[in-house]
C-alpha cells in the first residue's frame, strides 16, 4: 500500500493501553505513530483507580513502578460483600498490595516514556476508514482543519476504547449488554475524611465507592437500582448525596463538585482480537463492569503481551504466525474479567433469597478456603492466570515468572527491561545466547535451582527444561528468541 506516511506500527488511542504498546514498540526499535482524536493536554478526570499486583510488575520491568508506588497509596486489603476482607500481604509477589492511584498519574509515566523513545504522536487526528490487504494497512484520519490523510503502516492496533472506530472499521460485531445503567459520578471534595482508602459498600438497592486524587478531591462512583434515567438526564450534586448515604449511610459531607456525570456499563468482549493486520486491546476488546478495578489493569496487559510479538515479527526473528497467540492468550484472559468483575457485581447487589445464600457461601468458602482464597485473588490481581502451552512442555511454560533474584544482587524485572527476553540457568550459557545481543539477557539462579527458565519479555516462561545441556538451550533460544 502506497500513502503519505509509512510506519511498521499504528497505534490508534492514547489511553494507558496504548501508550504502553506504542511505548514498548519503540523502546524495541521500531517505528510507531500513535494516533489520537483528542488534542494533547494533561487532564485531571480519571476511569481507573487503582493497580493490580501483575500490572505493577509489568510496569516494573519498564522502571516505572518505584515512580508510580510514590504517587500513589498502597492497600493490603481488599473488601468484597461488605464482609469479606481478603489480605493481600501474602500474594507471591514484590507489590502485595493494592496501588490507588488516578489513571491520569499512570497515562502521563507512560506518555513520557512513550515520547523520550520517540513514538510519533498525531494529535486532533480522527480515524474516518481503515483497509487492509496482505502486505499492510491503510488508516484514514481527518486531522483538525478538516484534511484527510492516509497513514500507512505494517499492522495497526486499536485501543481506542469502547467505541472503537478501529473495531468498526474491521467490521467485527461487539456483543454484550448494559449491566448497570445510571451510575453517578462525581469528582468533590469532602468534609470528612473517609475511615478507608477506599471506600465500598452496598445496602439494598444503592451501592457507591468512594476513592482519593491525592490533590484534595474524591471520586464518587454510585448507583440506585430504583433511579433508572438516561444517560442525558441532568445531575445534581444533592442526587450524589443521597445515593451514597443510602450505600454507606453517610454522604462525608460532599461540595465543590468540579466534575459530575452518568454514564452505563456494560459487558462487552469482541470475538476476535484480531483481523488480519489489525489487533484490538483495552476497551477495544472488552469492556465490563468496575468492580474489582481490573479495567485499566487488563488493557495494560494486553498490550505488554501483543507488543513484544510485534517486535519480534517485524525484526524478522519470528514468524508471524506468533501474532496468532495474541488472541489465544489474552481473549481467555477478557471473558475471565467479564465473568469475575460481573460476578461480583450481582452478588454485592443480591436481592434474592438464592442469590444471597450463594454469596453467603462463597464468602465463607473464600474466607476459610486457602485454594479458593489464592484462585480468587490471583484472578483479582492478575497473577493467576497462565497461558497455554504446547502438548508435552514443561509443567512451568505458560506461567508467569515471579520477580526472582538472580546472581550477582539483581532481580528479573530489572533484567527485563528493554524488551529482553531473559534465560536464567543454573550454570554461564553466555555462548548460546552471544548471537542475540540486545535482545537476550543471560543470567544465573541467586540460589542452587538447576531448572533453566527463558523468560519471555511480558514475564512468562517460553520454555523451561530440568537439567538441560547447551544444546537444548541453544535449541530453545533458535525456537523462541531467533
């Protein structure tokens, strides 16, 4: 394809997603054009609020996770059903906790990022048409004076959220539903400081979440059942008030509202990631309901695994059939948030009599249940969930790798950064991966486990083997590294 512009990569939406793919494409060395229909400027509103324990290890292997630890607060609890408190502090990994933080504070370490390793960005630019044949894509964008321009890439992402013009422009459907509809939000400053962090609860037919800025003001997220308007329904400060006494008995004095909306949720996950040269991530892809904070969390995800397999093809050290486990990792992942986050929405707002027992139950099971608690959390967080392997790998492939200390006083995340993969072996096998400088970092166990790991650049293992000679490591590196 012919255009006036020609990159390896589009990203189209500079939300968390996408300026972590752009940003990580280029870090990698190649070319990337993000595209955003809105002007540049720091905004003040956030969707998302906090970040899990996978995402902060993800971002930890970028170098921006000590940073982002420092601006936000952390939370070693999580409450579900009013009741129910599950510990973080046991989680297997260096962020125990829970980060409160504004997505905004996440969207500008990101966007510096992106900018200092020279992602081309295109303000005011608003995707009108995308097409596509075997050898790359074509985006359309009508720019702010009302000019259309093609841009011409090798393959382009989506992360331009729920309304995805990229989805549309692929032609694949969005099925799904409203879940909730007339939620409230506001920004406002409060009275009274709120006993938690975070603050959650329901009572009968409200429910309403309380969470801090950091710059003196708090968003309100709420909603009542019995309250069903639309969207365009105007909203007062008064009506914010007296959903969250329902929900948490007390409103905290609430004033100075600088920000209110309504907007519906919904259940949302496209059937495929990808059509030919164009993928999907984020919102994009799915969408669901904000209970369990997994939103930004998992678009963030998303594109720590597809943008190292971009890289890896358009280097030419993988084929491109690599492109095709995008899909068969993280679409599993997305319907595995829809059902967990909409779970836990119908059980916080049970009316039923069976609904109620159902909770009731897996509270207990949860509370008293140590497998259940871990595969709970685990999906909550993100560090339970593996990819699948190939029939007859090692029982550890798939997996993601915890930050483990190696030899010499560093640890796995600082390894990974800069889009390495990492092989970890018992003994030196510097020799095999000699051939592959800049791309492969080769390190040894801080302690006596014989187990030889090649970590993958998004923190999961490619292959693992017990006991293997230089041979199958060299092996292994030709198969996955190149």
């Amino acid at each position: 394809m012919n255009g006036t512009t020609a990159h390896p990569v589009i990203v189209v939406g500079s939300g968390p997603t996408g300026l972590l793919l752009a940003g990580d494409l280029a870090v990698a060395g190649v070319p990337v054009t993000l595209v955003e229909k809105r002007p540049h400027r720091v905004s003040n509103l956030s969707r998302a609020f906090v970040l899990h324990a996978r995402t902060l290890e993800q971002l930890d292997a970028r170098g921006l996770a000590d940073e982002l630890e420092t601006a936000g607060r952390t939370l070693d609890r999580l409450r579900l059903f009013g009741r129910l408190t599950i510990a973080l502090d046991t989680l297997p990994s260096r962020f125990n906790h829970l980060l409160v933080i504004p997505q905004y504070e996440v969207e500008k370490a990101l966007h510096r990022r992106a900018e200092q390793a020279g992602v081309r960005f295109r303000y005011e630019s608003e995707v009108t048409g995308l097409a596509q044949d075997a050898d790359g894509v074509t985006v359309t964008v009508r720019t702010a004076d009302g000019t259309d321009e093609e841009l011409c890439a090798a393959y382009a992402v989506g992360t331009d959220g729920m309304r995805s013009a990229v989805r549309d422009a692929i032609g694949l459907p969005f099925p799904g539903r409203s879940v909730i509809r007339s939620v409230v939000l506001a920004d406002v400053r409060l009275a009274e400081e709120p006993e938690s962090l975070l603050t959650v609860n329901t009572a009968g037919d409200a429910f309403a979440f309380l969470a801090p800025f950091g710059d003196g003001y708090h968003r309100v997220i709420a909603w009542n059942r019995a309250r069903d308007v639309p969207d365009s329904e105007p909203l007062a400060l008064d009506e914010v008030k007296e959903v969250t006494r329902l929900a948490l008995g007390r409103d905290y004095g609430m004033y100075d509202a600088r920000w209110m909306s309504r907007f519906h949720s919904d259940e949302r996950q496209a059937p495929a990631y990808r059509v030919g040269r164009v993928f999907l991530a984020g919102d994009a892809a799915h969408v669901h309901t904000p209970a369990g904070g997994q939103g930004m969390n998992t678009g963030l995800q998303d594109a720590a695994n597809l943008s190292w397999k971009l890289a890896q093809v358009l280097h030419g050290h993988a084929r491109p059939d690599l492109l095709d486990s995008y899909q068969d990792e993280r679409h599993p992942v997305g319907r595995s948030v829809l059902r967990s986050s909409g779970g836990i929405v119908r059980l916080a707002m049970a009316k039923r009599p069976a609904t109620l027992a159902l909770r009731a139950a897996l509270t207990t099971l949860i509370g008293v249940a140590a497998p259940a608690r871990r595969r709970a959390i685990g999906r909550i967080t993100g560090i339970g969930f593996r990819y699948p392997a190939p029939r007859g790998a090692h029982r550890l492939t798939g997996t993601r790798v915890p930050d483990v200390a190696l030899a010499g006083g560093g640890r796995l995340h600082e390894a990974l950064r800069g889009g390495k993969f990492v092989l970890i072996t018992p003994g030196d096998h510097a020799g095999a991966g000699a051939d592959r400088e800049g791309r492969l970092a080769v390190e040894r166990w801080a302690g006596d486990r014989r187990t030889v790991l090649l970590v993958r650049p998004d923190g999961y293992v490619a292959w693992a083997a017990d006991g293997a000679d230089a041979k199958a490591v060299d092996a292994a590196l030709s198969a996955h590294v190149g």
